[in-house]
C-alpha cells in the first residue's frame, strides 16, 4: 500500500493506494491519527485502492468520527470494487462519498 499525503492550509487529501487490509490498516491509522490535528477536511482519495477489508472500514470509522467533532471527511474516485463493499456493509449511509 501506498500513502501519499497533500496539504493545503486546513485541507488533508490522502491518496490510498493498492490494498486497505489487516496488515496495511494499521499504517494507514497511524499516518492519519498523526496528522489530522488541526485539519477541518480530510480527503481520502481512493481512485488507485484495489481492495478494502473489514479492518480498513475500521479506519474509516474512526476517523470519520475524528473528523465529525472538527470538520468533514469525504471519500473520493471510490472503484466499483470498494464501492460494493461500502455499500454492502451499510458505510455509504454514514460516510460522504463522491
């Protein structure tokens, strides 16, 4: 899996790449825990994620609760693949995802 990180001013976009699973999902919780202090939009950019498992919506979750109490997190360019798994699992009723 590959994280890249972009800031600008209050806004954190993070481009998701390869696979969201048991082994990567901790990296990726890390990564966004250290930087979201301060941040009012989190972008989360998952045009290049092949794959999610139940331990990477276990990230989305927590940070999707981070972010309701200081600004908003949006999923963008999700695949078809990660989409079915969003919406099969009930998270497109409680993340943003455009």
């Amino acid at each position: 899996m590959n994280i890249q990180k972009t800031l600008n001013g209050t806004e954190l976009t993070v481009v998701v790449e390869g696979r969201l699973d048991t082994t990567t999902s901790p990296r990726l919780e890390e990564e966004l825990r250290s930087n979201v202090e301060g941040i009012t939009s989190l972008v989360m950019d998952f045009e290049k994620l092949e794959y999610i498992s139940s331990a990477g919506l276990r990230v989305l979750l927590a940070m999707q609760k981070i972010m309701n109490q200081q600004g908003q997190m949006v999923l963008k360019n999700v695949s078809e693949a990660v989409m079915e798994v969003l919406e099969v699992t009930g998270f497109v009723d409680i993340l943003t995802i455009e």
